[in-house]
C-alpha cells in the first residue's frame, strides 16, 4: 500500500469523501489517504493527525518526499485537538476500535461544528459508532463490509442533520442498517462466525456457578443470537 494504491478498506474510505473537501484523516499513519485524496483532487486540502511519534514522523516524510507540505499538515496531537473548529468539512477515522472511534469523537465534540460527514472504519464495535451517531445527530447514510487480508471490515458514513435521525431498531444498531438490507456474503460470513463463539461462549457460562452478573451476561448473548439468527434467516 502506498498513495497511490490503497488498500481496499481505505479505498472504501475514500470513494465516500465528497470531492473538494477539506479532510483531517485521525489516526494517519503514514498519511497515505491525505495524499491519495490530493493527489487524486478529493480533497483540496488536509489535515493528517497522528498521535503517535513513530508514525507521525513516518507521516511528515511521506508529505515532504512527495511535495504535498502546501496542502496536507501532518499534525502530532491526540483525536481532534490536531485541528480547529470551521477547519475541516471531512473527517475520516479508520482502523480503531468502535468504542475509541467514538470517544475520538465525545471528547472533541467542541471541533464538530462545520463538519458535514464522517467515515469512520472500525475494526471492531462498530454497534458503539451507530449509537454515538443517532444520540449526536449524525445520520448514517452508507455502509459497507469487506474481507481483506482474512478481516473483516465495515466503513460507516454519517451525515449532520439538525434533528434526531430515525431510530435505529437493536439489530440495526447492532449490524447496521444497510448491511442487514443488502446480506453480503461478507456479511453472512461474519455474523455466522459471531453467532457460533457466542454459543461456544454460552456453553461455557451454562457450566459455571450462577451469579446474577453471569445470568446478565447470558442473557445478554441470547438476545443477540436472537437478533443475528432472525436476520440472517
């Protein structure tokens, strides 16, 4: 992978960002999508954050071998503080757990303001992102699953809306939306693969002594192999 050639998950990322957009890529790494939506014309200009120093020095050279310091700032900072409120109308968030996705996200709240969209890509617990979403008024307009390299990924993409979005039920929450209606192969294969640790995992709480958080959580498991089963039938 490199910027001229992506990955498949950040190619996915990348056909969401609305041509012309002002980006902050968070979690950059090399910054390679900042410079793939550059070069490309995506992005007209773009803020590459990392918090990290490795990657953030890895990230700066990348800009500077291929002359792109004009257009993309690599950044050193955690989540949003790399840049300001009005900066940015994109901002893309991938390969990170669902739950720190969206606490990149709660804990810079006060950035939001003039971003229009979001595409975060988690690598797990994408159910958090769905319901940071719908309490914060980000509409999700598209999703997609992929395999790559043996993962499985989704990217989710949200719009800002003044008002509430329309409620999502539990199994929407739980496998999105537009990835129930449309039960890719990928889709199938992942919440097959799911439904068969979490029975593998009830086997194992059944054969333990009764607690009343140990029947909570076995509860909890039957309710979405529940959800999972109904869907994929």
């Amino acid at each position: 992978m490199n910027s001229d050639k992506l990955s498949r998950r950040l190619e996915c990322v990348a056909s969401y960002i609305p041509k012309e957009s002002t980006l902050a890529d968070i979690g950059s790494d090399h910054a390679y999508l900042p410079c793939y939506c550059v070069k490309q014309g995506i992005a007209s200009f773009a803020v590459a954050g990392e918090v990290v120093k490795g990657p953030y020095l890895s990230a700066l050279s990348h800009v500077k071998e291929l002359d792109l310091e004009k257009q993309i700032q690599v950044r050193q900072g955690d989540g949003l503080e790399v840049i300001s409120q009005g900066e940015v109308d994109c901002i893309t968030i991938a390969g990170m757990g669902g739950s720190l996705i969206t606490s990149i996200l709660e804990n810079g709240k006060e950035k939001l303001p003039g971003v229009k969209r979001l595409i975060l890509q988690p690598n797990v617990g994408s159910i958090h992102i769905r319901k940071w979403c719908q309490k914060n008024n980000w509409e999700i307009i598209a999703e997609q699953i992929l395999e790559e390299d043996g993962k499985i990924y989704e990217v989710i993409v949200a719009d800002y809306v003044l008002k509430h979005p329309e409620k999502l039920s539990a199994p929407e929450l739980l496998m999105g939306p537009f990835l129930i209606r449309e039960k890719s192969n990928v889709f199938q294969q992942k919440w097959n693969a799911e439904v068969k640790q979490w029975k593998s995992i009830l086997q194992k709480l059944n054969e333990a002594s009764e607690t009343k958080e140990l029947e909570e959580k076995k509860n909890e498991l039957k309710t979405k192999i529940a959800y999972v089963e109904e869907v994929l039938s």
